[in-house]
C-alpha cells in the first residue's frame, strides 16, 4: 500500500456546516400534507423526525418562493413570501422552528440572477423605456444590422435575447423568457436584493444556496461568446455550443459574493454555498480572495465524471491540490438538475458511492431519496411537467424523472400524497419505500444511516486528513486520519472481484455488503468482492 501525501485536517472546531451532512429537499415531491398532489412546507414538518433518525445535520429547501411555475419556483414574482401551493410564512417558520429543536439548521434557495416575467419589477420595467425601472433587468437595442444583439445562448434552448415590441428592445434571459435576467450593475438592483438574504437570515435560516451565481454578472460591452471547439453537434447540450466567457464566470461576480458574504457573516454562524458548474481550477476561485467568497462552492464532480476509479482517484487528487490555504471541500452525488445515482451507476454501485459520498473529506450533500436507491422515473409525454423536456424533447435533458415524488411507504401514491401526484411515482414504489428500509438492517438506507452515524462518531472521517493511497484497476483507496486513527477506504468500483496491496492490518468496521463487517484484513492484500467498498479502522503503529 503506497500512500501519496497528506492534505492538512479541518480546523480544530468545525462549524456545523463543516461537520454535518446537507439533505436536499425538493418540496414539489418530497411530503404532501394537504391532498393537492404537491408537496408544502407543512409536509416537511410531517417528516423532520425521520431527518433526526436518518442523521442529517442541515435541511436544504429548493424553492418555494410566489411563482407561476414555469420553472417550478426558480421564476419568482416575490422574493420575500411563499406560494400558496406551498403554504405560508408562518409555515417556513415552524420549519425553522421544529428543525431547531432537533438540532437540524435549515437552508434556503436564493435566486439572485433573474425574476419571474411576473415579477412587478419587471411588469415596471417593460412598461416603458423611461420607466424608474427600466434598467433594473438588463435591454439592449438590436444590433446593428437587426437581430438580437449578442450570439449568447439560454440553458433552455434558442437565444438569450426576447424582442419586446411595445418598446422595441431585447431583454436578455440566460434561462427560460420567463425569467428576465437581473441587471447587478444597478446599484439599486443590489440594494434590494441584498435585502432579500437579510429577510430570511433574521427568519431564522442558518444559511443560503445562491443559484446560479457564476452568471449574474455579465461582459459590460456584451461581447459575443466564441464557439466551443469541442462541441458536438447532436450530442451535446445546444447551450455549450459557445464558451460562455462574456456571459458568465465574469471576474465581477467575486466582489458581488464577497459583498454577500460580509452580509451572511453579520447574523453570526451561517453558511453561504454556491452553485457552479465550472471546471475545477475556474471552481476555486469562488473561495474568494482571502477566503471571502462563498463558504464553499458545490463540487459536482461526482455526478459528471465516468463512475471510473483512475478517474475519480485523479479527480480527487486534483481537486484537494487545487483548493486554496484553509478552503473547506464538499461532494455532491446527486440534485434536482441531474439523474439520480441508481440510474447513472445501477443499485449496486450505488451503495459504494454512498461509502465514497460520507468518506471523502469535506460536507457531503444528499439528494431526497438517493438514501433509499430512488431512480430516474420515465415520464409519459402527457405528463412532462419540466420546460427543459419541453423545449429539447427527446435529448435527455429532462429533469421531471429525477423530480418524482418521495417513497415513504407501500401506499397508494408511496404515501406521498392523499391526491394524484404532479409526477408519477417509480413503478417499485411498493417495495422500494422507506418504511419497508427501516425494518431492514442490509438496506440502502440502512447503509446511509450507519454511515452517517460513524462519519459522525470519528472526527477522522467529519474533519481528519486525507491521503490518496494507490490503488489499480477497478478499486479507489484513500486513508481519512485524526490523532493516532486511521481508517482506510476501499472501494471496488466494478462488479468483479479485484484487489488492494495492503502491508498492515486492521478490522472492517463498516461495508456496503450485508456481510462485510466485522472481519480482519490484512496480510499483504484486501480482497474486495464485486460492489463492495469497506472502511478498514487500522491498527496502531
């Protein structure tokens, strides 16, 4: 066993972002308290003491902010209040409030980029060119020869820019049209949405995912994007048909967090996460200058990378030589904009990425039902619900099957819901539920919660050291330190038997295997059986 470098522990006392673990609520699907075949927040209420058992230390809560809907609360119309559909302020505030008292912090989407059409902001800004809040969004006149005025794309399909005839401009939109960008160039656009983390951080939220964030800021002479060599006509996403460098990871953006940052940090220990999707060297720079940028910007390596050791183990060489002096790492396996795990990597290899998951240092971050092996659902055409699906039918880019309801028992609609669910539950519902879990000690979500206790009881795997230990073929190793412990991680990322070279000895005490616990290894090599991964607590020197 030839083990590489070590990368220096967390500080001596964590925060509780650092320790914890982040659960990630979809309120569409996660609890429907009220029969409309929707979740709410009086749902998650419902199931914050099954939280507590399972072990998570922080809630995530997608949005759920007054929207019409067109991208599921991502177009908000009213950035201090809540849906209807979803309840009431004084519900967000039980949230918080039972939360607490289970000693779970509660994390809430902020959507700085864009509004909703709807938003009476924008009904002002598109009224009139002389309007006050004309320059609140972000216009431009048709370039010169007429047309849009830049080649910039949206995530959704088509061009960024929607003509407006009563005024006769463009506004710009990097997602759907109902969502018109926000123009952070106006000092008064900052102002008010500044307001905006203040009104839930004094609600009580213990901290904020800010959507998007390496798009607010756009090229001030709004350049064109230059066309992304690597790009497949067919394959790949229309949107990475350019290299987004006018329109987005603008070197702006950084004073813009650092200013949110400050804001976070003036109501005491809250957390501050970015969403990026950037490549790993561009990621670090959202660390700040000075560690003033977001607490940590989410790491989504984990969902696009080939389930590959050499890859991974490289991947994760990488991305720890990379980070900044005191900068805090965090893993991400799955989220509301991606395919879940089971279906990306199957059900077996689903547990060993569950091991990796709660075994790499830094925060892990778990999707709702990735715990119990939840997977893509097939969406029939008549009830697509997600715009992506529907402006790009057929690519693949649909999100409505990792969006499906959550599978709490073997009743109708997997106890979800008294109604018809938004989106049909998975055909397996009936087995594959978190009641049917619980009375079972060898399954997926037994697995999630024992692994959620040890990384909990051993500050080797919640804050200790890591080291690359080399590995060949299909098997990933690294060794989590803290004091005198040591544990080692094998992981087999194949079906096939394989092996590690392995001089020491010590005792499994977790596997993803019914039967892999509670065994001595040792004896110049650790023999893992295909979709097994073990935590090996090492014997002293």
């Amino acid at each position: 066993m030839a083990e590489g470098m070590d990368v220096a522990a967390g500080p001596a006392e964590p925060a509780w972002w650092q320790r914890g673990v982040v659960y990630q609520v979809y309120p569409r699907s996660f609890q429907d308290s009220n029969g409309d075949g929707v979740g709410d927040l009086r749902g998650i209420v419902q199931r914050l003491d099954y939280l507590q058992w399972l072990g998570v230390d922080a809630v995530w809560i997608s949005p759920f902010y007054p929207s019409p809907m067109r991208d599921f609360g991502y177009d908000v119309t009213d950035h201090q209040a809540v849906d209807r559909v979803y309840g009431s302020l004084v519900d967000f505030d039980r949230i918080v409030a039972e939360a607490h008292a289970r000693g779970i912090r509660v994390i809430v989407d902020y959507i700085p980029n864009h509004t909703s059409d709807g938003h009476p902001w924008f009904v002002a800004s598109r009224a009139a060119r002389h309007n006050r809040k004309r320059d609140w969004y972000v216009w431009r006149d048709p370039a010169p020869g007429g047309g849009p005025p830049n080649n910039w794309r949206s995530a959704f399909g088509g061009s960024a820019w929607e003509w407006d005839e009563p005024t006769g401009q463009y506004y710009l939109h990097t997602f759907l049209r109902e969502q018109p960008d926000l123009n952070w160039r106006n000092p008064a656009v900052e102002l008010e949405m500044l307001d905006v983390l203040r009104f839930w951080l004094g609600r009580g939220a213990d901290g904020v995912r800010v959507d998007a964030i390496q798009v607010v800021m756009k090229d001030a002479e709004f350049r064109d994007n230059p066309p992304n060599p690597d790009y497949r006509e067919g394959i790949d996403d229309p949107y990475d048909a350019l290299l987004r460098v006018h329109s987005a990871d603008r070197p702006e953006i950084h004073g813009l967090i650092a200013r949110m940052r400050e804001l976070v940090e003036q109501y005491g220990d809250r957390v501050l996460i970015g969403e990026i999707y950037n490549e790993v060297d561009r990621l670090m720079a959202y660390y700040g200058e000075g560690g003033r940028g977001v607490h940590f910007p989410y790491n989504f390596q984990l969902i696009k990378l080939p389930w590959d050791a050499r890859t991974i183990d490289a991947a994760v060489r990488r991305y720890e030589s990379l980070l900044p002096p005191g900068a805090w790492p965090n893993w991400v396996l799955g989220n509301h904009d991606r395919h879940r795990v089971a279906s990306r990597v199957g059900a077996a290899q689903a547990r060993v990425a569950a091991m990796l998951l709660f075994t790499l240092r830094g925060t892990p971050t778990l999707y709702y039902g990735d715990e119990i092996g939840m997977h893509d659902v097939e969406i029939p055409p008549d009830r697509v619900q997600d715009p992506w699906e529907k402006n790009l039918p057929g690519r693949g880019l649909g999100r409505d099957p990792e969006r499906t309801p959550m599978q709490w028992s073997a009743e109708p609609a997997a106890g979800f819901t008294t109604g018809e669910p938004w989106l049909p539950v998975a055909p397996d519902f009936a087995a594959n539920n978190v009641l049917a879990q619980r009375a079972d000690p060898a399954s997926m979500l037994s697995l999630h919660r024992a692994l959620m206790d040890l990384r909990r009881r051993e500050p080797a795997l919640h804050v200790g050291g890591w080291a690359p230990v080399d590995a060949d073929g299909p098997v990933l190793a690294y060794l989590r330190t803290h004091g005198d412990t040591r544990f080692l991680v094998a992981l087999n990322l194949s079906a096939e038997p394989a092996s590690l070279d392995f001089d020491g000895g010590g005792e499994v005490v977790l596997g993803t295997l019914p039967d892999g616990e509670a065994r001595r290894v040792g004896g110049g090599a650790i023999e893992l059986r295909g979709d097994e991964g073990v935590i090996v607590r090492l014997d002293g020197r």
